[in-house]
C-alpha cells in the first residue's frame, strides 16, 4: 500500500491483526481498513479463519502433561547392566593392573620411538648457547697462544 487508492496485501493485513506492524505502518492500515468496504471484508474472513483455527484446537485436561510424563517414564526401556560390574572383583583388579601396565609401557616407549631431531636444528640451538659461544672464543685463543 503505497498511496490512498491502493489496498494493503493479505500479508500486510495479517500482520496488521496479529499487531506485528509498526505503529505509524499499523495507523495507515487501521485508517484504510476503517475506510475501505474490501478490505473490511478480506479482515473478516481473516478474522473468521482465525476463530475456526481456534476452535478446533483440543483443549488440554488439567494433568494432561503429567500423566505423559509419567507414563514415558514408565515405559523407558530398562539398560542392561554393566559389563564390568558381572566381572568378579579379583578380575576387575586384575585387569585395571593390566591396563596401568599397558598406559606405562606406552609412555615410556614413546618417548623412545620419537624421531631423533633435525642435526641442523641441533647445531643451531648450540651455537646460540652463550656457554658454547664463550668455550669456542676461549678455544681459538689458546690456539693463538700455543707455539
């Protein structure tokens, strides 16, 4: 609805009656409707699906929810137990020794399948140690001094 001639769409009348409009959209709309005998008709016949949509809904009892609750709790199917609870408690031990063993053996074996480091990087880190750097400066000058 751009100007006085032309009527709102079915879209914007709907959203007229559920008040989704902005106030100075939903006053341009009330005034048009007021003044226009189509579209009074169209809001009726909207206002007609809405009371039959709201009739046929079914109207809840009071507990309704309740006893779907509770029935859906009764109705949960029951999980069968624990494999490890059937075990005797001697196995259960057992078995946590075993598996202690095994994180054990996994750690300090990997630790020595790491791949050996990169010689270049090696050789870099040592020759940024201070300490080194003063050995090798110490090195040469002996060097220097010696016959």
């Amino acid at each position: 609805m751009t100007g006085r001639d032309q009527h709102p769409d079915a879209a914007t009348l709907t959203r007229w009656l559920d008040d989704e409009l902005q106030p100075e959209r939903a006053e341009a709309v009330a005034a048009h409707v007021a003044a226009c005998r189509a579209c009074q008709a169209e809001v009726e016949g909207w206002q007609a699906v809405a009371m039959a949509a709201a009739e046929a809904l079914p109207v809840l009892s009071p507990g309704f929810v309740v006893r779907t609750c509770v029935r859906a709790v009764e109705r949960a199917p029951v999980l069968p137990p624990l494999w490890w609870l059937g075990v005797p408690p001697a196995w259960r031990l057992a078995l946590a020794a075993a598996l202690l063993v095994a994180a054990v053996a996994g750690w300090r074996l990997g630790g020595a399948m790491t791949p050996p480091a990169d010689p270049a990087i090696t050789l870099a880190a040592a020759l940024e140690a201070p300490e080194l750097a003063a050995l090798e400066q110490a090195s040469r000058l002996e060097r220097w001094r010696q016959p």
